[in-house]
C-alpha cells in the first residue's frame, strides 16, 4: 500500500436512511481503467456498530456525490476528467447506466461534481485546476440531467487563486441550505498564503455564505479569514452524537477514565490490545516492533504500528503528555511526535539503550529524530540524573505559525525543562501528505526488535496524562485571533 493510501471522498446524505459513497484508493489503478467504490447503509451515522456491510460496485472515476431526482430515484456522479453520472443498483453493486456529463472549462483535474436540483434547472458543479494554488470552482447546468450543460457565463465561480489572500487553494465547494432557505458553501483550503510553503493543518474546510436567486446563477462570497453574511445559528451544544467537540481541549487524565476519547485516531490499524485504558494506571500501550518510519522491509501495514494520535486544529497550540516509562529492554521506545506520514515526521523519545563496556541493563535517554526534506539532525542527551522518577513530560508547542518546539522534563521537576528540537513547520506542509494536515500523538516501538508481531518484554507504557490546548489561529497572515 502506498505511503498515502486509503479510503477517501466520502459523501453522506440522509435519505431517508443514511447513505456513504467512498473511493478506494489503496492502489492507483491505470489511466483508463476502474477503480472500486463502496457504499454502505445505517440507520444512525453516529453509531460505529450501526452501518451496514458495504456493497462494492466499479466506476471510472473518483470523488462521488450522491444525487436523488425529483422522482426519488438516486443517481452517483464522479468526477476526475469530468463528470460521470453512474445509475447504481445498490444492493447487488451493478452499474446500471454510465453517461457522461460535462469535461468542464478547459482546466486540468475537473472533479468533485455536485449536483443541484433548481427552479427547473440541473445545475453541476465542480473543480477545476488541481487543488494547488490553481483550485477553482466552475459551474454548468441543463434543463436535463443528462445535459447538455451551458457553462455558467461567471466561471469561475468561486477561486482565490492568483491572489495574495492568506487562504488559498479553495475549491471542491459543495452548497445547502439551512432551516432558513439561505444557501451557503463549504470548500477546502488552506492557510498558506500564495507561497504555499507552510500550512500544517493541511486542506482545511472554510464556510461562506451564497445568494441563489431565482432561475438566477449562484453567487458565491470569496472566501477570506473573516466573511459577513447570513446569520448563524445559535451555539448550542445540544446536538447528536458521542465523544468530545472538535473545538475543545483535551483534557485527559486516563488513570480516572474508563474509554478512549472518541477524537483520537489511529495510523493504520493496530493490532488488537495495543491501546487499552488499565484501570488507576492510565492508557497503556503495547510497543510495536515498526516504527514511525517503517524502514523495517520485514514490517508492513499489517504489522500493527503503536502510534495514537490526534489532529492539530490549531494555529498556535501547546500538546503535552505524561508518561510512565520504564523500558527495561533495549530499543524500546516510547514519545511524542509530530506526524505527517512515514515519509515526513518529527519524533521526541524516550529510549533505552545497553549500558556502556558492556555491563548489565539499559540507559535511558532523550532521542529527537525526524525524516522528510530538510529534517534537523538527531539529537540524543542521556537523562538527567536527577530525574529518577519514571514519570516524564514530553512537550510539542508553537511558539508561532512557522516552527513547533520539542521539550522533555521530570514530572517531579517541570521547571527544568530541556528544549530538544526546534522544527520548521515546512517539514509537515504538503510533501508526502498535502491533503490531510499533521498529527500529534504518542508512539511506542522497540524500533524492529523481537520476533513476529511482538516485542521484548520489558516495554509496558502507561500514558496519566493528554492534554492538548489550541493557543490561536490565524485569519490572515497578520491576524492572530486567541
């Protein structure tokens, strides 16, 4: 599989079950040939247990929507060199029909249709000009679904390309409604500026408001850091679903808890037990014998990788944790990291390693390593000898939008901290995963020792504390808003 594979573009719609169409991206097939989907039912979309087995069907294209017609019959667009409408039988996964649509304006990468249903008018929308800093949104519509399309006299609809606005790369919009009939939009973007070169939080998605009159073509508002338009609705946190809000801190003390919060994730599949909550202990986690690199030829995807993690959803933030280490073997590992992909990710552990000329046990010390373009240079620094406590605190904090810093100390002396690492935030801005944005989180590895899946005994980890707090974010490159 590669660095980057997985399931992506998921569309979800409520009709009147809940219905997900998603692309499998675990290989790239050929040009010209078909890629599997899958689409699957529940009932509650908020219940992991709740979704039905998936029925898989071919299609020639990627980034599907799902559009239902006046007569209640729902048809799948996909786009990728235009847009396909593909007639589906959802429960045997047949293609029934394959038309296609509208290649777009000229632009390279059109994609992402969605389609509209209007004042008598199909109105398509998609993306066009990849989604670097050529992103842009166009428009046709027909009086039929399946065309032909006019295209919309006012393309592109909807770009900040060519611009010096601190949001960049917009498209892949997509348009509602809310309960007061005024439309709005959603696209990705992402807080660059036109140099593209920094934006850790990857693809970001914004909201701007729309004025859709009548037989009229939208009006789509240009995405800026701070946009007026119709009124929102009132904050209210009496909504469905479980686990935490995406704007809240994580505030986890895990020795009183009796689950693992819902908002964090995981790189690959670990195997079964690696991450459990132990009761008055904290989150233990079993080491894995890959680590974060996987420059283990032996140790695929498959082979469970210990690594928990949460996004950074903030411009400025501070992420620390608690850990109890005792690392009794050598080559066990346990940190934080700042983490992009394999390919691209900076790492602050606690590691063991023999004593010198020889002698019996281990040493533990501090190693800061990292791998992408211009990675810093590992940094190692033998514990303090006053730190005989097995409580430590591992830090990752943003002093500004630029440069995260990595910082170790003894629980027992926080004031004594020792800044191991400053990292350009370059090293997690696009390159090998310019979709998703970085990640923080806690990993152990006995960096490829022991047999099978299993590591030297000796490696139990127990993470007391997870804290995460955003500090800021950046509307534009001079406005810093806490």
């Amino acid at each position: 599989m590669r660095g980057t594979g997985k399931v992506k573009c998921p569309e979800q719609v409520n009709r009147p079950k809940y219905f997900k169409a998603n692309k499998k991206d675990s290989m790239r097939p050929p040009s010209g040939t078909e890629m599997d989907c899958f689409g699957s039912y529940t009932n509650d979309p908020y219940d992991n247990t709740a979704w039905e087995d998936p029925t898989t069907f071919p299609t020639p294209s990627g980034d599907l929507d799902l559009f239902w017609d006046d007569d209640g019959k729902l048809y799948i667009p996909g786009g990728g060199q235009g847009t396909v409408l593909l007639d589906v039988d959802l429960e045997s996964g047949t293609v029934l029909n394959n038309t296609f649509l509208w290649s777009g304006t000229g632009g390279v990468w059109p994609e992402g249709p969605h389609i509209y249903r209007k004042d008598g008018f199909y109105y398509l929308s998609m993306a066009e000009g990849g989604t670097e800093t050529g992103h842009y949104q166009v428009m046709a519509r027909s009086a039929d679904l399946t065309g032909p399309y006019t295209p919309c006299p006012n393309n592109p609809v909807l770009t900040n390309k060519d611009t010096d606005e601190y949001f960049q790369t917009v498209g892949h919009a997509d348009l509602f409604q809310d309960t007061n009939d005024n439309w709005w939009g959603v696209a990705l973007s992402t807080r660059s500026g036109p140099e593209w070169s920094i934006y850790p939080m990857g693809r970001e998605t914004v909201l701007f408001p729309v004025t859709w009159e009548q037989s009229e073509w939208p009006i789509l508002e240009p995405v800026r850091g701070k946009i007026s338009g119709w009124q929102l609705p009132p904050s209210t946190r009496d909504l469905p679903g479980h686990g935490p809000f995406n704007s809240d801190p994580d505030v986890y003390h895990f020795t009183t808890m009796s689950e693992i919060p819902r908002n964090l994730i995981y790189w690959r599949v670990p195997l079964q037990g690696a991450f459990e909550i132990a009761d008055l202990k904290g989150m233990h986690i079993v080491p894995s014998r890959g680590n974060l690199t996987g420059d283990n030829a032996e140790l695929d995807g498959r082979s469970g990788l210990s690594f928990i993690g949460r996004p950074q959803t903030d411009s400025l933030f501070n992420f620390n944790v608690t850990l109890d280490v005792p690392l009794d073997e050598a080559d066990l590992e346990v940190g934080v990291t700042l983490f992009l992909t394999q390919y691209n990710h900076a790492d602050l552990g606690v590691v063991a390693q023999p004593k010198a000329n020889g002698a019996e046990g281990t040493d533990r010390f501090l190693r800061f390593r990292a791998t992408g373009n211009d990675a810093p240079e590992e940094y190692v620094e033998r514990f303090p000898e006053t730190w005989k406590v097995d409580l430590i605190q591992l830090e990752i904090s943003t002093p500004n939008a630029t440069h995260y810093t990595l910082t170790a100390y003894s629980a027992a002396e926080p004031e004594n901290k020792i800044v191991m690492a400053t990292v350009s935030a370059k090293l997690v801005s696009g390159q090998s995963g310019p979709f998703t944005g970085a990640l923080l989180g806690v990993y152990a590895t006995c960096n490829g020792a022991g047999t099978g899946l299993e590591c030297p005994s000796g490696g139990d980890v127990y993470v007391k504390e997870w804290m995460y707090t955003g500090k800021g974010q950046y509307y534009t490159a001079d406005d810093l808003r806490s």
